[in-house]
C-alpha cells in the first residue's frame, strides 16, 4: 500500500504567518502611531469607518488595530527616517498590511551575508538595496 503525501490545509499555511507575525512583534522594536506623533510626525487623518491611516515614507506593519513602524528606520536619537528608506521603499512591492515586505526584510538573505536586511540596512543600505532589485525587480540576467 502507497501512501499519498498529505497537502497542509489552507489553514496551516494562515497559523504559521501569524505564528510568525507574533514572533517578530514579541521580539523587534517598533514605534506606535502615537509614539510618533510625540516626535512631532503628522498622521494622516483616518477615513470614516476605517483605522488611522499610515505615514507616507515609512516602513510600517498592520497589527490588526494600527501601524506599527520598525525602529532600525530611524536615525538614532533623531528620529528622522535613515537615508535610503524612500529608495527601499521605491524598490519593494506594494503591500496593503506590510506583512509580506516585513517577512523578507527580517528574513536571513544569502546576499547578504546570511544577515537579515533590517539589521543590514542600518550599516550598508546599498547592499540590502542589490537585495531588494534582486528579489522584486524584473531582471533577466540571472536566466
């Protein structure tokens, strides 16, 4: 008798990304909404019906209730965004909850040495950018 391989439900794939989405917000620094507006950030106004709106030329993650945004994309005690981040953000793919750009960005990366690219973005943008066009701009060369 041959067995068949057993195809996860649709549901486990769904369990792990929260699995995974739980993990990094246990374990990473992120800014809140109103942490930012204390640093003197504007908030877009939200839209009736619907929550608080994200700040434009941040890297932001949906919690479920609100945006959260990671703290490597600050400068420091400035809290000014670190250069490069609109690029980064110019190179990644559109994504509603950020959830699918903030698994690879907290992700080891084979071109990055193994690192992961929010810890390698803070000492060398440049790489985590050849990352970035590697992995979501079209690119005929690798063929």
């Amino acid at each position: 008798m041959t067995s068949t391989p057993s195809t996860p439900a649709p549901s486990a794939g769904l369990e792990g990304a929260r699995r995974r989405r739980a993990a990094l917000l246990a374990r990473e620094l992120f800014f809140k909404a109103q942490d930012l507006q204390r640093l003197g950030y504007s908030l877009p106004p939200a839209r009736e019906g619907q929550p608080r709106r994200r700040l434009p030329g941040l890297i932001s993650f949906w919690s479920g209730c609100e945006f959260l945004y990671p703290r490597w994309q600050f400068q420091g005690h400035t809290f000014v965004p670190r250069s490069h981040i609109a690029t980064l953000l110019g190179v990644l793919p559109e994504d509603p909850t950020g959830w699918r750009l903030g698994f690879w960005l907290y992700q080891r990366h084979s071109l990055l040495n193994g690192a992961r690219p929010a810890d390698a973005f803070v000492h060398n943008p440049q790489n985590v950018l050849l990352a970035a066009r590697s992995d979501f701009e079209p690119n005929d060369t690798r063929w």
